[in-house]
C-alpha cells in the first residue's frame, strides 16, 4: 500500500470520536519528538504528520494513512 504524502498548508481530514475532523498540515515529522502533547514516534521511513484542527484550533498527530485530501 502506497502512504499518502502531505505537505505544510495541505488541507486534509480524519475520523476523529466518530465523526469527521477537518484541519491544515503544519508540519512533517520524521524523528522521535515531543508534540500535540505525546510523545511521537517517527522516522524519514515511517512519518507523522502534525494538523491544526479548524474546530479545536489544535494540534493533533497522526499517521499518513489516517489523513485524507479535502474537497472543498
């Protein structure tokens, strides 16, 4: 399966408590390191991606594969 690639600025959504999550890419993350409140672990193989949320107006980490591109 081919992971999915974001850049900073991406607008892109993501199942979030059983609905939907709407947010901007605001940074790659290819090393191990301290955001969104947790630690993360990442490497250039295996990255994660940090988003703003629109609703929340915060950070949150997640997976490639758990992001997806937005329409609007």
């Amino acid at each position: 399966m081919t992971k999915r690639r974001c850049r900073k600025g991406d607008k892109v959504e993501w199942d979030s408590h059983g609905s939907t999550a709407k947010g901007t890419v605001e940074e790659k993350i290819t090393s191990d390191t301290e955001a969104a409140g947790r630690t993360v672990r990442a490497s250039e193989q295996d990255p994660q991606y940090r988003v703003r949320s629109e609703k929340s107006d915060r950070d949150a980490v997640h997976k490639p594969d758990a992001l997806r591109p937005r329409d609007d």
